[in-house]
C-alpha cells in the first residue's frame, strides 16, 4: 500500500493564540492527551547543559585512549543509551514534530483550554519542521515509495484488460530510454527512443528517435518545408542505469520524422519484438521516459481516421494524447509487441512503416521515396453519408481522394485536379494512405536493386477517375526518388487592377447593374465630407462633384491635380458611370483580402 505523505494540514498552525479541543476532560485518551501535555515542557538552557555535558564526556573518552586501545564512554542512563544505538543505525525513524500546547483548564462548555507555547519553542519547532519536511522528500524519492504518476492502467474501463496490460508494459519498458539534445548548452528537446541495433564487435548500439530531437524550427504543416533542422546539435542518451552517454547522429529522414543514433555500448541488450499489424478500434499503449528516468504510460485506442491535411500520410491516429516527453517512444500491443513509434501528439508511425524504413537503411544506408506532390484521404475513413454518395455518383467504393495537387508536380501537369480519385498504383488497388506509403517504399526497394540512387526518376501506372468528366483513365506519371521531406504547395497568385488598355474595353453599366451598385434611383451618394444624401440619379447636375461627367472623365490629368471628391481610378483611365461601379467592386475585394495579401 502506497505510503501516505504527511500533508500540510496535519501540522498544526499557528493562526490563532488560543484554541479549544471539543470533548470533556473525562472523555479525552491517553493517545489525545499526548498531543497536548499538560505538563510544562523543559527550557532551552536545560537541555543545552545536558548537550554540552554528554560532549565533553565524549571529548574525555577520546582523549583517555591510549596504545590504540579504545575506551567506550560511560553512558549517563538509559535514555542516552537509547539514543545513541539510533544514531549509529543508517537512518533513524521519522517522526513528526508537534506542539507541546499547554493545558489550562475547562471553558463553560467543559471543552479544555490549550495556550500556545513559548516563542523560542515555536522558533525550535519550526526548524524541526524543516527537518521533517526534508528527510520526508527524501523518503519519497525512494524507489518503494515513490508513487505512480501515470494512473492510465487504474481507469476502470480497463478492468477487463488491467493484468496482460500491466505485462506487457512491464515487459515492454526496459526497451524505452531518454533523449535530449541542446545547442550550444541552450536546451533543445528532451523525447524518448529505443534500441533497434547493437554490434557486439565495435560495441555500438543504434537508437531510433524522432528526428524532432534536432528540430530547431517546425511550422504548423509538414508538407510546407519549413522546417529546420540541426544535424550538428549535441544528443544525449540516458541510460537505465542512470548513465548517460553521448549519441551520434547517424541518419535522419525527416519525411518519416526518423532519426538514427550511435551510442557506445558495453553490455548487450534485449531489443524490441516488433508486430507488422496494428488494427484499427485496436488497444495500445504508448511509453515513454520523463527527465528522471520516470516511465510515463498512456492507453489509447486506434482510430478510423484519415491523416490531418498538415500531417504526413504515414500516420494513425489515436484515441487520447502521448505521455509527456512520448515523442519517438514505444506504441505496444496487449502481447507487449511494437506496432509503431510515437511521432506527432495524437499519432504514431505504424511498425509497417518503421521496419521497411529500417530494411531499405540497412541495404543502402538511406530511405528513398517518391514524390508525387499531392495530399490524399481514404474514402473508406469518410462519414457513412458521404460514402454513400461517392458510391451513388461514381460507382466507386475504395481510392484515395486527391485533396490537394502540389503547384508544378508531375500529377498537375497530368491533369489531375482536387476531387480526383485515385484507384490502383502498379496495377495494385490502394485503400489508405498507410498502404500507399508501404508500397512507395516497397518500390524504391525494387528501384534500388536494379542499380539506381538518389535523385534518379521512377516511372509508375495511376489508374486516375477525374471527377469533373466522370470518366477513367490512366496515367504514366515519372516520379523523382528523394529521402528529403516532400513539399505540398497549392499555386497561388496575386490579383492585380485592370491595364488602361483593358478598360475601355468595359461595358457600360446597365440600369440594373447600377441600381446594383447604388446609383440608380433614389441612391444614397457620398459627398466630399464623407456624409451622404439621397439624390435620384436624373437630377444629378453636370456639376456635382459626386460623379464624373463624361467630359471630366475623358480628360487626363496628373494625379496630384484632381481634386477631391472626383472619382478616378488612375491617370489616363476614361470612361463613363462604369468606372464608378468598377471603383465600387474593386474595393470591396480589396476589403474581403486577407491582409497577408494587401
């Protein structure tokens, strides 16, 4: 049974000067009147002279010794006896400290009267107080008393699963170990990882972690390149055995959010059994290590869900968040099996992945992949309702949906838009983006073996259903092969104004495209002074300076000569009421942009 800490409140305060205790004097314990002793308690300068007497007993036994012959001093009486057996034993019991309150009788209600005591007494019980409370830390950093602070398996819905959890936990924890890493002595990111690799002959072991632990910058969306990395930083691996050692950072695929460790190992390890299936609804764990060494736990359940549109394809998502300081730390099953690493906070990277990424590095000291440029969600992942209308329309029930194309990628230049499906890869059919991933690393392997590298181009078959046109096709895309994280960019493009030579070319407004726009009929037009007044738009004279006449309008002059009031668009611009309405649609899209774009 876990220890119980002595709170604050079990030591008494000192907050009022009197204090009664209910109950009568008849009815009160042995064990009640301990706590307040009637008797007056014994005054400082007594108990120092005893102290000085015992120490210059002590200081003449010592003294009295001769020939190497050791004397033991006499004890003054059985107390002292007592006491110095307990100080010679490696720690002796603790006890709280209390105030002796001092009795002075009944109240009205029978209810004893306690004074409080002297204030050299307060002074003394204060610093025995702090002894307490130090000695007290002190015991509770020891490993049988040093309770749980992951409570995970103590929820009672995991009842039914509480005794294979906590063995494959247990069995599973003496893989995880701590990470941190720093820049220049300036704290970087502390995460977890794990021994996937160790060399009896060179005494090395390899150490697999989130490439997180040498991010000095990340954005939001990991398809947009953003972010930095710092292969030079300083990497430390702590140990079990509460040593820590110094890693080396051997390779790092930041696609795959993987980093690769060298650390100097004597002794041989154990290394973690990895399991190429995890299930969907399937239960899981993920572990990690805390800056002391704490294993930190937290249950989850895998979830039927497509990757978020800033988040790599290769992800599954879970029920609940990592543990603290998770990143790059174990994903086991109920067998105590690793389905995956954790790599984002609500997300793991499945063992499927981890161990083609682990054989294409051990063949060719690197993890090639393809890219094609576009974001895609599984179909079988959407609600039930939107499934049933892609089925209705296109009589397709599995694919990937094209969200977002990647300006100037190979797939845009064939034609394929946001909304397209695709359907087979390779001649194989594709049900999710994790079974995509496998198969792109599958055949960078087969890529490899015939000869090629980095940076080389891989031809590939996409059976394409172009939503638009409602119609099949299939497309012979070439794909370059690269280990760098892929960037996904929609195009974008600044809106610019109409040219002069374009404005002419404008239609008059109509009557109702200028009721639209306010100056047909009874119409509110601006004034100089910024107020407004309702004028019909036939009785406007050529001389309200509200609108331009045709003659104004027709007349180019510098801008610093128009005056105010007159509605231009630019120098040189001619036309009539449309460039009033155009002016009017102008600025209200410049009101509707973004300010990024003003």
């Amino acid at each position: 049974m876990a220890p119980v800490a002595a709170e604050e409140d079990d030591v008494p305060r000192l907050q009022e000067p009197l204090r009664t205790v209910r109950g009568r004097g008849n009815e009160q314990d042995s064990k009640g009147r301990s706590h307040c002793s009637r008797s007056p308690p014994a005054s400082p300068s007594s108990e120092r002279a005893q102290g000085m007497k015992r120490r210059r007993k002590m200081t003449e036994a010592d003294h009295s010794c001769e020939d190497g012959e050791e004397k033991v001093p006499e004890k003054m009486n059985e107390g002292e006896e007592e006491e110095e057996e307990v100080s010679s034993a490696l720690s002796s019991p603790l006890h709280m400290p209390l105030l002796p309150f001092k009795f002075s009788g009944y109240d009205s209600d029978g209810q004893e009267i306690l004074e409080p005591p002297d204030m050299d007494i307060v002074d003394a019980y204060q610093q025995r107080r702090e002894e307490f409370q130090e000695k007290r830390a002190r015991q509770l950093s020891l490993p049988t008393l040093n309770s749980s602070k992951s409570l995970c398996l103590s929820d009672p819905k995991l009842l039914d699963i509480h005794e294979p959890a906590k063995k494959a936990v247990l069995g599973a924890a003496k893989f995880i170990l701590g990470l941190s890493s720093s820049i220049g002595g300036k704290p970087l990111a502390r995460c977890s990882g794990f021994l996937v690799d160790w060399d009896e002959t060179r005494k090395k072991g390899i150490v697999m972690t989130t490439s997180d632990i040498i991010c000095s910058k990340s954005s939001l969306d990991c398809w947009s390149g953003e972010d930095e990395f710092c292969p030079n930083a300083e990497v430390y691996v702590h140990l079990l055995d509460d040593t820590t050692v110094e890693a080396r950072l051997i390779y790092s695929q930041t696609h795959y959010n993987l980093a690769l460790f060298e650390i100097a190992l004597e002794t041989p390890s154990e290394l973690p059994t990895f399991s190429s299936r995890v299930d969907r609804a399937q239960h899981i764990f993920m572990l990690g290590r805390d800056e002391n060494l704490y294993l930190r736990i937290s249950h989850g359940r895998v979830l039927y869900s497509n990757p978020y549109l800033c988040d790599r394809h290769h992800y599954m998502y879970v029920s609940s968040a990592i543990p603290e300081f998770g990143l790059g730390g174990l994903v086991i099953d109920l067998k105590g099996k690793v389905v995956g690493m954790t790599g984002l906070i609500h997300a793991f990277i499945p063992s499927s992945v981890i161990l083609k990424c682990l054989k294409l590095w051990h063949k060719f000291r690197c993890i090639p992949r393809p890219q094609l440029g576009v974001k895609l969600w599984a179909i079988k992942f959407l609600d039930l309702p939107h499934i049933e209308m892609i089925l209705r329309k296109t009589h397709i029930c599995d694919g990937l949906i094209v969200k977002e194309v990647s300006e100037g990628s190979i797939l845009e230049k064939l034609g394929v838009r946001i909304g397209d499906i695709i359907e087979c890869l390779n001649g194989e059919r594709i049900y999710d983006t994790i079974q995509l991933e496998e198969l792109l690393l599958e055949l960078c392997e087969g890529h490899f073996d015939n000869g090629n590298g980095l940076n080389s181009t891989l031809e590939m078959a996409v059976i394409l259903f172009h939503i638009r046109k409602g119609a099949q096709s299939i497309k012979k895309l070439t794909a370059n092969v690269l280990e760098n994280g892929e960037v996904v960019k929609r195009g974008v493009f600044f809106v610019a104004g109409p040219t002069c030579e374009e404005i002419p070319n404008l239609a008059p407004l109509g009557e109702g495209a200028l009721r639209e726009e306010g100056w047909a009929g009874d119409s509110h037009i601006p004034t100089a002074d910024g107020a407004s007044t309702s004028v019909p738009l036939d009785q406007v004279g050529p001389g309200d300076p509200q609108i331009p006449t045709a003659e104004e309008t027709s007349t180019s002059r510098p801008l610093d000569q128009v005056e105010p009031g007159k509605n231009r668009l630019s120098e040189g611009n001619a036309g009539s009421l449309y460039s009033t309405g155009l002016m009017s649609r102008t600025c209200s899209v410049l009101h509707s942009l973004p300010l990024n774009l003003m």
